[in-house]
C-alpha cells in the first residue's frame, strides 16, 4: 500500500466512482497490490519481508505485510 501521505489519484477515482454507484458511505479509497508467493520450502515471515523489502516493494513510498499462509 503506498504510505498515507502519498497522493493516491487511483484511490481517489475509485472513490468517486463509488459515490456515483450510489456507495455514498465510501469516505476515501486507498489502492494496492497484493502478491502471492509459493514457496517450495517453508521460509521465515522475516526472510519473507526481506524478499519484499528488497524486490516486491518501494519501502520510500509503500507499507507492506506479510501473511503466511
């Protein structure tokens, strides 16, 4: 997820775009991506974040989690 003082105009469009269906409620939208990672062995949450940290994120402007599954 980008970090929540990064202007996110995707979230924003499908904010409005909620209000125009009739969602009037929706306050504010915030976009993201979500990767799923099979592993072949199991490895740590830690060795996870890393992976993510280093490849699968921006750390200067995203926030991530990991979830193991």
């Amino acid at each position: 997820m980008l970090k929540p003082e990064i202007h996110d105009p995707q979230g924003e469009a499908i904010a409005g775009a909620c209000r125009r269906l009739g969602f009037g409620q929706v306050a504010g939208v915030r976009q993201g991506k979500r990767f799923e990672i099979e592993l072949t062995e199991p490895a740590s949450a830690e060795r996870i974040g890393q992976l993510a940290a280093e490849l699968l994120a921006n750390p200067v402007i995203e926030e991530f989690t990991v979830h193991p599954g």
